[in-house]
C-alpha cells in the first residue's frame, strides 16, 4: 500500500501518555466501523464508499495518527484505501444526477455541494506532504468552485445537505460547509492559494465566514477555528480569540462542554435527553483547539484531555448518542455520533502526547 498516511502524520506519543487510556482498543473500534460503514448500502449511493462527516472524516483524520503511534509499518488500513481511493475516483464526474439518482429537487445539488467540499477536503489532506496538487486535487477544487455560491447573502458558501439532523445536515449547516471549504484550501500545498483564477473565491469565502459568524453555533465555529489556523487571513487573531474565550467561559467544572454549550440547536423531541459534558463536542474542542496552537499545558486544553483520557469506554469508544432521535441497538446510526467522539477523541490524545500531531497537513502553518 502507498505510503502518504505515514507522510501526512508523523506522531511520537510518549509511552506514559498512552497508560491511561487505550490506542488499540481505539482502533479496534475505528477500524471495525469502517469496515461495517464500507459495507452499509446507505453509504454507497454515488458507487464508492462516502466519507461522511460523522465516521468517515474522523477516521482519516485519527486513523494514520494510532498508526503511527502504535508503531505499525503496514501502510493504510484498507478502509482508508477504499475511502481516499474513492474519493479521486469520483472527483471527475461532474454530473450531480449521475452520482446521485436517487435524490430529488433541490436534495441533489445539496449533497453534491456537501460532497464536492469534503472531497477536496480529503485530498487536500492527501496531496499536501507531496508539495503539489495531484491531477485528482486540482480537479476536486475545480470542481468545488465551479458551484460555490456567487450571489446574494450566502455568496462564498455552498448548497449543503439538509435533513434537520444535527449538528452536520442542517439550514445552519451550510457555514460548517463553508468553514470545511476553507480548510481544504487552507490544507492545499505549494503555490495554490496565490493562483488569480481562485483569488476571488477565496475572497468571497473568507467574506462570508467572517460576516456569518455571529449567526452560526459555536460548533460550526470551531471548524472555522480550525480552518483558520491553516488559511491565512482568514480570521483576525482577534475572532480566534474570541471563540477560544467562548470555549473557557462554557468549559463545565469537570472539563467537558455540554450538547446546550455549542449551540444553539433546533428542538428534536425525539432526541435522547443530553445531560452532563459530552464526548463529541469535547473530543471537537479538544482537537480544534490544538489545531488554532493552544498548548497542551494551557488549563483550558489540559482539562478536556483528563475529561477525555477517562471516558473511553471499556469497548474502547467514546460514547455519544444521536441529537435527533433514539435509534434502534445495533443499526448504524446508533453510532454514528460515538464515530465522530470517537475519531476527535483519539486525534486530540495523540496529538497532545508529544507536542502535537506532527503533519504537513494538519500542522503546517498559514502561508504567507
């Protein structure tokens, strides 16, 4: 198998970090919904496996980190093959009903939107320690462009999925999209954010970000906050600031964050009662925070790993149930918000091991 995992994150986790929780159960379970994901019908409607926000961007985002920390030389995992694979495998079809028949009306362009952003989202992470975009990647960001909103008050965005599910496929979802559009170019290696072709693109985006930001939740702001540690000029140190200040006055005693805290949300009645900090967002916050440079030592970071380290579960996930209904023991959704804490959890953890996650994607800083 290639070996660009390995190049794109570099961890050194210190032995003692890894004794009070446990890497390889972690994986265990990663790797175990991977491959239930890979087989999910639902989850292979364009004809390759989705990387979907709740288990499939996670994955690739913590998976090459517990390799490397565990000291495997085996390469990528087959999922991870099967999802970044796919992902260049679809980049070329630019026909939204092609990929997607079995939508309709106004659901087709939203996928497609959401799917061409996380595309190049995943090969930007791909691409970058290779200093050059891959015939793949310049095609994932012309793509994304070519149908990036140019007019009227969602200009830079783009069309995004929307189920009224929580906290990724809503109305509000469409900044969260957006901020995932500016990491992806943020994340693009070499030259490609000074090319004029994109510059007004880039322009538009970073317009949007900024003026929505009040409207949006703190959730899909810490995706901005991540995505502005990798695209320069895309916030003033001042709004980074400001969200990492949010984060200290919203922090719980025990050093979590509640569902409430990163809102706000739509109500959802039959949604499980959200009591007490909770996993996803605080393995969100942990890693983000990381990203935009808070140190390990920092009170506010070093609270959320000891919340972190002590609530894997004996089955080695972190558990987070759905923010929109209770679904049935043993379908997939079931963990689909355990697959996102889980993925977070474990990306923050080694990255705050040995100074961070070492990666020309992840750590590299905003060009200048």
């Amino acid at each position: 198998m290639p070996m660009r995992w390995i190049a794109l994150v570099a961890l050194a986790v210190a032995p003692a970090f890894c004794a009070d929780w446990n890497p390889k159960q972690a994986e265990h379970y990663l790797d175990g919904r991977q491959k239930e994901w890979a087989a999910w019908p639902n989850a292979l409607v364009s004809g390759v496996v989705c990387v979907s926000c709740h288990t499939g961007l996670p994955y690739l985002v913590a998976r090459p980190a517990l390799r490397r920390s565990l000291g495997e030389k085996s390469g990528p995992t087959l999922y991870e093959d099967l999802l970044v694979e796919g992902t260049r495998a679809t980049v070329f079809r630019t026909d939204a009903k092609e990929l997607f028949g079995g939508l309709k009306g106004r659901l087709v362009d939203q996928v497609y939107g959401a799917v061409s952003v996380v595309s190049a989202v995943v090969i930007a992470m791909e691409d970058a320690p290779r200093g050059k975009l891959s015939p793949e990647g310049e095609k994932a960001f012309e793509r994304m462009w070519s149908i990036q909103v140019k007019e009227g008050p969602a200009q830079g965005s783009w069309q995004w999925s929307d189920y009224n599910l929580d906290p990724w496929e809503t109305k509000d979802g469409v900044y969260y999209g957006a901020a995932l559009g500016a990491l992806a170019t943020g994340l693009t290696p070499g030259d490609y954010q000074s090319r004029p072709e994109i510059r007004r693109n880039v322009e538009w985006l970073t317009a949007y970000l900024r003026s929505e930001q009040g409207h949006t939740s703190l959730h899909n702001r810490l995706f901005l906050l991540w995505a502005s540690s990798k695209l320069h000029g895309l916030l003033p140190n001042g709004d980074q600031q400001a969200i990492l200040a949010e984060l200290r006055r919203k922090q719980e005693s025990d050093g979590g964050w509640t569902l409430a805290s990163l809102g706000p949300w739509a109500k959802h009645d039959a949604a499980p009662p959200a009591v007490g900090s909770n996993s996803y967002v605080t393995a969100l916050a942990a890693f983000c925070m990381e990203q935009a440079g808070v140190k390990p030592s920092d009170p506010l970071l070093s609270r959320a790993l000891a919340w972190l380290r002590s609530h894997q579960n004996s089955e080695g996930y972190w558990a987070a149930e759905s923010m929109n209904h209770k679904h049935a023991s043993g379908t997939m959704p079931e963990k689909f918000m355990s697959d996102a804490a889980t993925g977070y959890a474990t990306a923050a953890l080694l990255g705050a091991g040995s100074g961070g996650i070492q990666s020309t994607a992840f750590n590299a800083k905003p060009r200048r």
